[in-house]
C-alpha cells in the first residue's frame, strides 16, 4: 500500500510537468504492463496497452501516439522488427525499447532501428519516469524547434514580435481593447478583419495570451506564403508515400497547435478545396492528414485575418460563404490608422523607445509641425508604415521632411528660404495649435503625460504654451 502511494504520488509530481501526452504499452506480460501503465497514466491521460505486435498494430493504425513502450522479446514478431516497420512507414513518435537480456548487441540493434532510449529490465520506477520525461522533453523540443524554424524562415522581418499589446487610447482603440478582452477567454472561432499594418497580428497574439490557452502554443500561419499544394499537408499533415516526396509521415500545423492557438493569416488566400476541408475541421475538431485513413483528434482555436474583405471574397466567389459564417463567430474589424490619428503621438512614442535600444540610439524628437502633418497624411500602410518611419527617423537622426507623410513639413522651411509666404506658415501654425490643444485635452492637461504622446520634450511643450501666453 505504501508502495502504491509512494508511486502515485511520484507519477503525480512527474505528471505535473508534463503535458498531455499519449502512451502506448506494448508487453507481453500482464505486470509489467500494469506498472508503466500505472506511472505514466495520471498526466498522460491516454495510455494504451498492447500484449503483442499484433495487437499493437490496430492502435497505431487509429491514432499517432507521442510515446511507445516496446518490449524487445514478444509472442509473434519482435520489438526490433516491429519498430523497424513502424519507422520503414514513417511513424516518428518516440519509442523505448526494453529488454531483460541485454547485450551490447542488442542494444546497439535497437538504436539503429530507430529507438529512442534502452530501458534494462528490471528497472525502477525512477528510471522508467526519468527516460519517459526526455522523450517528451525530446518530442516538445522537436515540435517547438520546427515551429520556430518555420517562423523565422516564413518571416525573416518579423520585427513585430518585440512589439506587444495594443498602444493607443482612441475611441477606436479602447472599444476594440474591450472586445478582446472579452474574447479571448472563450474558445470559439475569432475573425480579425482590417488594412494591411493595422495589428491583425498583434491582436491575434493579444487573445491567445489572454486566454486560458497562453501557455500552450501560439503557431501562426500564414496562408499566403505557402505553396498551394503544400497547404493541406502543411495544415494537417501527411503521412509517408501520401505524395511524391513525401519520404516521411509529418504532423500539421494543426496537431503542433494542440491545446494552443492557430493563426490563420490572410486566410482569403486559401485555396477553395481547402476551405472545405478547414470547415469540417472546425465543425468536428479532427484532422486526417494527407493519405491517411485515420483521423486525430485535435483541440485548436482558431483566429482567421484577412486585409481583404472576406464577404466581397464571398460574393465574388472566392471564398466559400459557409467557412466564412463558421469563421465569424466573434469578428473584430480594425480601424485604419487614418481613422484614429489621436494615437499618433503615442504610437511615435512607443516605437520611438521600442526601437531606440534595439538601433542602439537615441529617440529623436517629432516636432509638432511633423505630427500635424502626419495627422492630415492618410497611411495607406497604417502603424506599420508608422513603425518604419519611426526607424528611419531614429537612423538618420531626424524626421525625414520629404516622404508621403511629412511632406507638409517641408512648406515651411522652403517659406522660410523663400520670401515669407505668412498664409501657409500661419495655417500650419494652426493645426499644430489645434492638434496639441486637442492632446492636451484629452490628457486632461497633464502637460507630462501630453508631450510623451505628443514624442516632444516637457520643455518644447511648455515653450509652445506659452507662446500661445498659457
Ligand atoms: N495597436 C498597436 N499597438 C502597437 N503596435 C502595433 C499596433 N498595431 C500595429 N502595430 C505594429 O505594426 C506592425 C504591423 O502590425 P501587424 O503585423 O499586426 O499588422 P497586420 O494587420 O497583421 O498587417 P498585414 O495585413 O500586412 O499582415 C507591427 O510591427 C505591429 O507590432
Ligand atoms: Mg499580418
């Protein structure tokens, strides 16, 4: 009894570290089974037994398992020879041959088969736990590192992981706040809709760490990028000889996102026939992959973004109107920069001391008169064409005067040069009044709080006021 508590209690402390994981048993005799069983079952949730090959095969054949536990000698066909076959077909989860007659040998037989680890019979429960936590260990790290790689291939630029949570204070900005908020938690399906550069991806990052999954992973996609008849093994993975080329059995993006999140990016991309196929995984949340007869099981959020419309995709036909009703459960639509340009100032800011310690300099100041003029710019690129501004202005030291959105800042220093033209000097005069009048409002005229948002210093600030005699 003690024993038994004392292995419970072990399974449960080991349990608590890992994830859920699946387990198959494959021993001929009864209490060797029950003993693996009994240690790895409590966190592993699934842990299947098998007393031989033959009753192994229809198991594996039904669904993939992360772990097997193979005795080497069994009734019928061997451990070896098995693994050798289940390797021969592409099978990769990690396997633990044992043994009670161990020679050098058979070890060394076993590793080339394709076995993971070599467990020595009898061995103690410590030993058993110990080599089953590195092949899970040994498992997550490989899913993790081809998610990884996948990210930085797809995304060499992606500067904007550094960036995270939403900055702004607009109306805008603190209705869409709530809403994710408010999302986040639940587990259905999440539309992101909005120009390109307006945050899809933030927000999309921001529910997935708002939600009960943040632990889990948070595996983004993007839809685009991928060659169209890549795109189903991709998602839900392939087994060996599914295709020409496909010399081994890979998971899909859907089974390395299990109990996290997906991101489906630029989902208007999909090709119709997979659109079909995405409908009925979200409909009975399991995946087939590519030549298989077998479905998994998966447990995935979905978050879908588009820049394009997707109900014009819809009625122009590319994009099947049942995925898009089954995708809009919760939809979020993102205001374009242009639209909200009382975050300007903060955003400048924020990317402004975001970027600065990275680029190894320091902020430089945004004159009002380059925030007015942005103000009147419309952004067609939205934050992030703000974002790199903001990193070729911290290059070069200053704010570029010649580009779409500051050009209007050029006016007054060809005035200037030129004979003084007062009616262009005076409006610019007054919509830079206006814009720190209406900032300094809304700050409630906190005159610190004012000049962060508006990227200048207290001082410059002050200096304004005053000349207006405030
Ligand atoms: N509200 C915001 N707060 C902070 N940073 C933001 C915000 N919105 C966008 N960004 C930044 O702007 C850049 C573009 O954002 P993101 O990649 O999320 O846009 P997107 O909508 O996915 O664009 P696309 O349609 O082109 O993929 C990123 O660097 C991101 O960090
Ligand atoms: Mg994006």
């Amino acid at each position: 009894m003690k024993q038994d508590d004392k292995l419970a209690a072990s399974a449960e402390s080991v349990a608590k570290a890992w994830g859920g994981y699946s387990v198959l048993v494959v021993d001929d005799e009864p209490g060797m089974v029950n003993f693996i069983r009994r240690a790895l079952e409590v966190r592993c949730g699934s842990v299947q037994t098998a007393g031989s090959v033959e009753e192994a095969e229809p198991l594996v054949a039904q669904q993939r398992f992360d772990l097997i536990v193979l005795d080497i000698s069994l009734p019928g066909q061997s451990g070896v020879s098995w693994l050798k076959v289940l390797r021969e077909r592409g099978v990769n989860s990690e396997v633990i041959l044992m043994t009670a007659f161990a020679d050098v040998e058979t070890a060394i037989d076993a590793l080339r088969a394709g076995a993971s680890d070599f467990l020595l019979k009898p061995f103690s429960l410590a030993q058993l736990i110990n080599s089953a936590k590195r092949a899970f260990e040994r498992a997550r790290l490989e899913a993790e590192n081809w998610v990884l790689r996948r990210e930085v291939a797809s995304h060499a630029s992606r500067s904007n992981v550094s960036a995270d949570g939403l900055i702004g204070h607009s109306a805008a900005i603190m209705e869409l706040r709530a809403l994710v908020q408010r999302f986040a938690p639940m587990p259905s399906t999440v539309l992101i809709q909005g120009e390109s550069g307006t945050g899809k991806e933030v927000v999309a990052r921001a529910l997935h760490q708002l939600s009960p999954r943040a632990n889990a992973s948070f595996v983004p996609v993007n839809c685009a990028a991928i060659a169209q008849e890549l795109i189903e093994s991709e998602l839900f993975g392939h087994i060996k000889g599914a295709y020409t080329g496909a010399a081994s059995s890979r998971d899909g993006l859907f089974y390395y996102a299990r109990g996290g999140t997906l991101f489906l990016d630029e989902i208007a991309e999909l090709p119709l026939p997979i659109q079909a196929k995405l409908l009925r995984v979200l409909e009975e949340r399991r995946i087939r992959p590519l030549g298989s007869e077998q479905e998994i099981k998966v447990d995935v959020r979905v978050i879908a973004a588009s820049n394009k419309p997707l109900a014009q995709e819809v009625e122009a036909g590319r994009f099947r109107a049942d995925l898009y009703y089954r995708l809009q459960v919760l939809e979020l639509a993102l205001p374009p920069l242009r639209e909200r340009t009382e975050d300007l100032p903060e955003l400048a800011a924020h990317f402004m001391a975001l970027l600065s310690p990275a680029l190894g300099v320091e902020p430089v100041e945004v004159e009002p008169a380059v925030v007015a003029a942005m103000a009147a710019y419309d952004w067609p690129g939205n934050v992030r064409e703000l974002k790199n501004l903001i990193e070729r202005s911290l290059i070069l030291g200053y704010v570029p005067r010649d580009l779409p959105c500051t050009r209007a800042v050029a006016l007054p220093v060809a005035a200037n040069l030129a004979s003084s033209t007062e009616a262009s000097d005076e409006s610019l005069n007054e919509v830079e009044t206006r814009h720190i009048r209406s900032v300094l409002a809304a700050c409630g005229g906190n005159k610190s709080e004012a000049a962060r948002r508006l990227g200048i210093s207290r001082k410059t600030l002050e200096r304004k006021c005053l000349a207006w005699g405030e």
